[in-house]
C-alpha cells in the first residue's frame, strides 16, 4: 500500500513512529507537509501537487495529522484526496467537527452523552448568569481555539470568574464556562480509538499544583482499567463526530464518567508508554482492513 502522512512537522514522535510502522508492514509511506501542498480544483481531474509540482497522486491511503492552526487548509487538502477517491483514516467533515470544541459539545449533548455542565454565550453581560449556570464557582474558562490545555483557566471564586470572562471577552475571544469536577483531583482518562475499538487506555495525571493533566503541561501517565460505561461512552463520542480514529478524554466524577474532549490527532508517545503497547501499528492495520478490504498483502505480522 502507498502511504501519505499529511502533517507539518516530521520530527514528533507519533509520526516517527506510524512511518516506522508501515514500513514494518512493507507499505511505501511519505510524510507530505500541508503547507507545501496546493491543488488544481476541477470536476474531471482534481489533484493535489506538492511545492516544486509534483503530482501527489496513486496514494491509497491518507492519515491526516493536521495541528489546530492549519485545521482550515489542512482539511481542504484532506478534502481533495477524498475527490480523488483516496481512503483518509479520518475525514475532512469530521476533523473539522471535532476542532470546534462548542459544536463538538453540542452534538454529544444531543445524543445523550455525559459530559460537565457548560455555559457559552456572546456578551459580557451574561457573565453572571453564565456562573450560576455552571453551578458557580470554582469553575473553567475555556477558549474555543486552545489546545493541549493553553488557554485553560481555573477561576476559584466568582469575582476571579467574571475577572477572567471579562478579560478573554475585552480580547474578542470565544469561550466556554464549565462546571470544574473537583473530585477529579487533576486526574483525567486518555481512551485511543481506532475504528469500532479501543485500542489502549491511559490515566494522565496532573503534576503537583496543577489542575491540568495533560502531557504537554508535565502530567505523568500510567495504565488504567476502564470500566464498561467508560468504554461505551469513548466510542459513542468518536462514532457521533465521524472519526475513525481518535482521543477521548473522560474525566471521572460522583455522577458517572463524563466526556472532556474528542481529539482527532491523538498523540502516540504517552499512550504507547503507558500502555507499552504498539498504538502506530495498530493504526496501520486499520488501513489495511479499510482501504482496500480483502486486497491488501503486508510483509508484516499481526
């Protein structure tokens, strides 16, 4: 099989690793940088070609690996593999759906999933209602466009509230007010889905005087057992978004398992150390199952 990786950046772990992996399994793989890519947009021959014009084409599969400031040209050049008749591991509709934190809100509310209690609105002068919305304070301010816990604020007591909302709002940004689950203790759970499984599980621990468990902030991670409501929570949030492959944050509170965050480029390095599992093979495999079901011939072992 002909691999692309489409990201921006060769050196992160996780994409070191799923080249190695599909070598392993005998597939040719390039890593394509978005920011070189441009495309001819036609109704009888669409094509993507890569800076110095070469026609990136005869690729059967896609793995999108788009970082959050280039998710509006990253997705246009997924979505120009898909005319091609390209498999993507997940599609341009869904990413784009799983980058805004609101809509992503929303459409796990509809369908029923469980997640902290969130208030948005457009006018400071809905501060107040927004906090009593929330349960008051101690509560999470939020910006729409952070990412890896920047933008993430802890705000104690009311005033600090309505202190930080005014200050985002004063900035023209959008935010999201959330309840703040304190007997969460800093602790939250990375569940990694490839298709209809879950394929690893990891808690991602808070370091000392931080709120936030993720990796990039010096959280710690180790193996955990999900329970059966998690699980089924994990994969109904990734099949509600569209996504074929992603990381479903769940935090764990007295009234059950609640949905944090649906991330649909999933770092590898925590997940494969806390596990010591082969999450890039893993992914591989998908695509070998999927892309051409029943055709594909590997070199590699399952």
């Amino acid at each position: 099989m002909k691999i692309a990786l489409l990201g921006s950046n060769p050196e992160l772990y996780s994409h070191i690793r799923m080249i190695e992996a599909a070598k392993e399994r005998g597939h040719d793989i390039d890593f394509i940088n978005i920011k070189n890519c441009y495309m001819n947009i036609s109704k009888s021959n669409p094509q993507v070609f890569y800076r110095g014009g070469e026609v990136l084409e005869n690729y059967d599969a896609i793995i999108p690996r788009i970082r959050p400031a280039l998710t509006f040209y990253g997705t246009a050049v997924v979505r120009q593999f898909e005319m091609m008749g390209v498999f993507c591991l997940n599609e341009s509709v869904a990413i784009t759906r799983s980058r805004d934190k609101l809509r992503t809100l929303q459409l796990l509310s509809r369908k029923g999933i469980d997640m902290p209690i969130t208030a948005f609105a457009h006018s400071p002068e809905d501060t107040k209602d927004m906090i009593r919305l929330v349960g008051g304070a101690p509560l999470i301010v939020k910006l729409l466009e952070g990412t890896q816990g920047v933008g993430v604020v802890l705000a104690e007591t009311s005033k600090a509230a309505e202190s930080v909302i005014t200050a985002f709002k004063s900035l023209k940004a959008d935010i999201l007010v959330q309840e703040f689950i304190k007997e969460a203790a800093g602790r939250d759970i990375r569940c990694f889905v490839v298709g209809d499984r879950i394929i690893g599980s990891m808690q991602r621990v808070a370091k000392e005087g931080e709120f936030r468990a993720n990796v990039h902030l010096g959280g710690a991670v180790k193996p955990v057992v999900i329970t059966a409501e998690e699980k089924k929570l994990a994969l109904k949030a990734t099949k509600v978004l569209g996504l074929r492959c992603a990381g479903v944050d769940i935090i764990r509170s007295k009234s059950g398992p609640k949905v944090l965050e649906v991330n649909s480029s999933p770092g590898l390095e925590g997940i494969e150390e806390a596990t010591d599992m082969d999450i890039a093979s893993e992914i591989i495999k998908y695509l070998e199952k999927n892309a051409f079901p029943n055709k594909v011939k590997t070199k590699g072992k399952d």
